[in-house]
C-alpha cells in the first residue's frame, strides 16, 4: 500500500486548475522555512496607543519622527504625535488648513536631518525638529502625491496641472535649502520614457524610481556639472516598459520594488530586469473591480517575509511569502463568513522592532505573529488541496490519513481545541467535517490518524481551523490502495 504526501501548502492558484491538482485555495496562513503550514499573524493591542481613540476614522499613514510616532486619520486628515512611554497625544494641525495633510491622497513621508515631510495631494506640510505644530512647507514646492529625501534634497512628483503630471521636482539642499524650489540648484525633468503621467515616485540605492502609468524609469543623481548654463543634477538611467496601475501599492522589499501594473500583475524589479510574481493569481486579479486604491506593505518578523496588498474597495487582500507561494488574508465573522481585513496602514518601527497597523477604527494596534486572533475576533485557517489521482484515474481506497501537528495549547482551557477536515471526490459540496482532536498535552509534534475513508478516482481534501490557540500542520499523508470499488 502506497503512501503519499497531501499537498496543503500556502500556494493559492488561479482559476479553473483545481482539477488538475492546483491548491486552488489558502487562506489565513504562512509557512515557516521548514514548510510548516501556520496561521497569518494576528492584531493584537499595543500597549503604546491610548484605549481611548483619538479619532473614529480610518489610520492611513504613520511614520515615527524624534521618537514619537506620527499618524493621520482619513477623516479630518490631521496630523498627531503619540508618545509611546505615556500613550499621550498631541494634535499638531492647529495652525489652520496648511497644517493639515492637504488633498485627500495616503500620506507618503520624507525624513531629513532637519524634519519631516508629508505629503498627501497637496501642497507638502512639514515638521521640524522640536517643533510643537505642523506648518506648510516653504519655498513654494508643488501639490504632489509622493516626496522622498534623496542625495540632500526632496523630490516629488508635481500634480499641478495636466502639463505637469509627468514631472517631478526637486528642492536645494541643507535645511534651508530644501525649502527652495525655484532657482539653480533646483528644477524639475520630465519623465519621457512613454508620454505617461507620472503616478509615484521612490528611493532605493540611492537611485530614484520614477512609476509611470505605463513605464518606470530609474535615475541617479549626477554631478553638478554646468552645461550650457544650466545644472546636471539627475541623469536618466534605464527605462522599462511596466506602468504601474496603484500608486499605493509599491512595497520596497531589500534592493527590489513589488507592485501591481497596469495590467493587474504584481512585478517585482531592481530597476534592471523585472519578475511577474503573480502568475497563479491571473484570474482572480482579473476580476477585481477596483485597483487603483490598492495599498502594500512588507511583514518581516521570525522566520516569514510576506508581501500584502490590500483592495480596500472590493475588500480583498493577498499576500506572497518568500520561498513560498500566495494566500489571501482575511477577517472572519462566525455565521457570516470572511470579510475583508481591517487594515488601513502599515508601518515598521525598526527601533522599537514593531509592525504596526493602523486600523478602520482608528486604533493602531499590532501585527503580532504570537497573537491568534484579531484583537478578540476568530481567524479561521483554510487550505486545500487540489484534486489529486496519484497518477490514475483506477478506483483508489483511502486506508488512512495521517495529520502531524503540533499537540496541546498553552491557555487555561481544558477544552481540546480541534482541526475540521473534509473532502470531495467531485466538484459538489464538501461532506461534512470530521474533527481532529489536537489534545490538551503540552507542546509536541504527534499524528491524528483517520482509517477507511472511502473510495475514489481523484478527491480534493479541506481542512479549517478556527480555535484560537497556535495551528501548526508539519506533515500530511495518505495511505492507499489502487483498485477499489465503489
């Protein structure tokens, strides 16, 4: 009697494949180098924000600054200083509307020595070092969607107008000097590599990544170097024939960017050569209503390193580990089923170790890979296989199946938390759940074994797991014979 793996693997696929054997369907898990299945981190409270909410509204971008971090919610698009020691609060747009964040874009940030700078769809708002208020930044930069700090200077994209939005500009150096816009040392370029506006604009390397609607351009700055009377200060490098359809979307990931194009593909490049990461999600990427408002960010914590973009309008999230493959993440509601994540920001905090998100609430909260649940509420784990025939279409007799995970939990409960698995041998409904009972022993890695599970030409296998205590799958395998009747 043979004896073979069942492949439940963090690898969702596109499309029709499931017949084919294809896993057509991962939903809230990671997978550890070894190749044990996990499920997602959860959001968990973080001690550093107020119980108390400053505002009901959505968080859409944060950035720590001098120790503290800055935050703005959707709604009245504010811009507040939390210190975490003390969860104390402070309102900096009190000096009228330019104090705000201006438009009603996400909040991208440049950092200098000197201050910060955040911009929104509008004219750039500044922080300074030790300040106490937000004020407009001066030297009279352009309303922009994306700024960046890069060889001493900001740079941004300039929305003024429609003879404008395939340029971006840059200030004069120094404190003083990056809120100079107009003069020698500063200017703008045109990103000329197709006539397409210019949607965002990043730093890596040192070298600036111009995303077009439907091409990128790399540039490096240059030597200031007087030709015909004027500056050399970026010089065009190599152009690439990608567009980018979600301006949000970008996520820097080491020497590498990943986004979604204007062709519903998420790519990753370096600026040199360029990788459609999202092959296997073709279809499903197809039928997204809604794209442009897509945001991204990177969760790297333990041993995963995952990719998230989120749909905010169609409420659908993905998310792609390193060396594994795709899931989508999502919330869970008992008697209603999944829904979308409550997700509205990300931001890594590198000298505190923290992943934090912001939330549709208004609360900033945790990204914790220890957390099982999501600030109280279920994360159901689901995986499945694709229909698998171990290499023919003869009758086959299930003798046994054999789960290996990691045994007992560490709550106060005496209640065994349990595994639901099913199956189906065509594309009909699932038959009902058998229970897995994991035990309540301490910590270690033990078999569940089901005999005699019938007789099939090719069966598609389901598990889900709801309890909010670690799920751990290290291993799956059926035991078979080849011959059987119905």
């Amino acid at each position: 009697m043979p004896t073979q793996p069942i492949p439940f693997v963090n690898d969702q696929k596109s499309g029709d494949q499931e017949l084919a054997g294809a896993s057509p369907l991962a939903i809230n898990v990671v997978t550890d180098g070894a190749g044990t299945v996990r499920r997602r981190p959860g959001i968990s409270a973080w001690s550093g924000f107020p119980s108390s909410i400053p505002e009901a509204t959505a968080v859409i971008g944060m950035h720590a600054f001098e120790g503290k971090l800055i935050f703005i919610n959707e709604g009245t698009r504010q811009i507040r200083r939390l210190v975490p020691t003390t969860q104390a609060v402070q309102n900096l747009s009190t000096g009228g509307g330019s104090s705000y964040l201006l438009g009603t874009q996400r909040p991208t940030f440049a950092e200098t020595q000197f201050r910060l700078v955040m911009t929104g769809g509008g004219i750039p708002t500044k922080l300074d070092a030790t300040s106490l208020a937000c004020a407009a930044l001066g030297g009279s930069p352009p309303p922009s969607t994306h700024i960046l700090g890069l060889a001493g200077r900001l740079v941004s994209n300039d929305t003024t107008e429609a003879v404008t939005i395939n340029q971006f500009a840059f200030s004069d150096s120094g404190a003083a000097g990056n809120e100079t816009w107009s003069g020698l040392n500063t200017g703008s370029y045109s990103v000329e590599a197709q006539p397409d506006p210019l949607v965002a604009l990043l730093s890596n390397s040192n070298e600036l990544f111009t995303f077009g609607s439907r091409s990128l351009q790399v540039w490096q700055p240059a030597f200031q170097v007087t030709i015909f009377d004027s500056r050399v200060l970026f010089d065009p490098g190599r152009a690439l024939n990608r567009g980018c359809s979600a301006p949000y979307s970008i996520v820097e990931a080491d020497e590498s960017f990943s986004w979604l194009d204007e062709k519903r593909r998420f790519l990753s490049s370096n600026g040199r050569g360029i990788e459609d990461i999202s092959a296997a999600l073709g279809r499903t990427l197809d039928n997204i209503t809604t794209v442009d408002d897509c945001f991204g960010f990177r969760w790297l914590a333990d041993q995963y390193d995952v990719l998230c973009w989120i749909f905010p309008s169609d409420g659908r999230s993905f998310a792609i580990q390193s060396g594994g493959g795709w899931a989508q993440w999502h919330s869970w509601t008992d008697g209603q089923g999944y829904s979308a994540l409550p997700i509205t920001s990300h931001y890594y905090w590198p000298e505190l170790n923290l992943q934090l998100v912001g939330l549709s609430s208004g609360q900033i909260a945790k990204l914790d890979s220890t957390a099982q649940d999501d600030l109280g509420a279920t994360i159901k784990a689901e995986v499945r296989t694709g229909f698998l025939d171990r290499g023919t279409g003869a009758h086959k007799h299930c003798q046994a199946v054999r789960f290996f995970f990691r045994r007992g939990h560490t709550s106060s409960s005496t209640v065994a938390p349990q595994v639901l698995l099913s199956w189906r041998d065509t594309l009909g409904d699932f038959t009902t759940p058998i229970r897995l009972n994991l035990g309540v022993a301490s910590d270690y890695v033990f078999s569940v074994e089901k005999r005699s599970l019938g007789t099939y030409r090719s069966r598609q296998w389901r598990l889900e797991f709801t309890d909010a205590v670690d799920f751990v799958l290290a291993k799956a395998e059926e035991t078979f014979t080849v011959g059987g009747q119905n």
